[in-house]
C-alpha cells in the first residue's frame, strides 16, 4: 500500500514537471527592475502590483497571465519605492490621527473616519507584498479562478527581491510604524549590485518547496 502510494506520487510529481518544463526566466535590470520570460508550454500566472497599476487593477486584487513566450516588466523599483513611502506616511498620520481623537484632541482627527482606520491598520507585512512576486505554473488563482488561493495551484513560488526589501527597511526606519522594525533580506534573491544587467532561470526541483537558480 505505501509503495502503490509513493508510486502515485511521483507519477503525480512527474507530470507537474512535464507541464511545468522549462519553467520561467527572470531578468533584472537596472538597479532592480525585473522582466519575466514564459519558457514553458503553459501558461504562468503572477501576482504584480505593478501589473495591477498598469491594468487598472486594485493592488493586489488581480492575478495576470502571462502566455508561452512571452516576456513582460512585472516589476518596477522606483514605483514600488514610491508606493511604500506613500503607505508609510498615511499609516503613520492616520495613526496619529486616531491617537488625538482618543485623546480628544480637538481639530486633528479630521477626515473620513473608515479610510483613517485602514490607513492606520497598514503594517510591516503589508509593505513587504509589494517587494514580493508570486507566481504559479498551469493554473491561475484568485477572484477570476476556481482556486482562491495561490497554495491550492499544483505548483507556485515566491520571489523575494532584495534591493527593494533594502528600501522597505530604509522606510521603515525613517517612518517607524509601530516602531522600527528590520527586513530580512539574507534569503531573498539578489539583484545587481554593480548596475549591470543579471538574468536568473528559476527551476522547480520540488513542488512548491525548493527553487533552484
């Protein structure tokens, strides 16, 4: 029964690989911005904030499909820069905001008291999606799927880029929310450090576990 069970699941591992084949390319560019290259047969679905401001999208509301062959920016340094310092100063006036209201400051606790509360209710957590991609093989996920959930996909995985968790911790500092808290960055992928361009084949060696460069 055990062999028959471990027999089935590497069948089942096998044809994940299949489906998956060569995977995806990413390149870095300048100081961080990264390309993705589809270099399988399939489909790949990627979770991009700076996709969703280029659709339109809510950030972190839509899930973009790239087809075989294609190559396509999902990521953009200076923008993701720029909306982490935006999320940290609300977060950090809102909390201000709720701090005089409760002290009975009056004339600081003004505005529309639902957007204070989710400005302030921004955290460390929420700032690092956006130095974070996702991306999973075959099937997509999210409000324009059967599968809500990138963990219910046959195979995905999380690029953590290191340049822009470097910045996250740099805004962090300045902007302290809930005081200063650090990013680790240790096991994060690297990007150039000397401003030239570097190109990383990402590889599943096992499912949703181990990424290979």
């Amino acid at each position: 029964m055990v062999t028959r069970d471990r027999h089935g699941r590497r069948n089942k591992e096998k044809r994940k690989k299949l489906h998956i084949g060569k995977g995806v390319q990413l390149d870095l560019r300048g100081e961080g911005d990264v390309w993705l290259r589809c270099l399988s047969d399939h489909s790949v679905f990627v979770q991009s904030y700076y996709l969703d401001r280029e659709a339109g999208r809510t950030p972190g509301d839509a899930v973009h499909k790239i087809y075989p062959a294609a190559c396509i920016k999902v990521f953009d340094l200076r923008q993701c820069h720029l909306q982490m310092q935006s999320l940290a100063t609300s977060a950090q006036k809102a909390a201000q905001m709720q701090a005089a209201a409760v002290a009975g400051v009056s004339g600081l606790a003004v505005g529309a008291p639902r957007s204070i509360s989710a400005a302030a209710g921004i955290g460390v957590d929420d700032l690092r999606r956006l130095c974070i991609l996702r991306l999973s093989f075959v099937k997509g996920w999210g409000p324009d799927y059967p599968r809500q959930s990138i963990k219910e996909t046959p195979c995905w995985v999380e690029v953590h880029l290191h340049r822009a968790l470097q910045l996250l911790d740099e805004v962090l500092h300045q902007m302290p929310i809930d005081g200063p808290r650090a990013v680790d960055a240790g096991d994060a992928l690297m990007g150039p450090q000397d401003g030239s361009n570097e190109t990383k084949t990402i590889k599943i060696r096992e499912v949703n576990q181990e990424i290979i460069e």
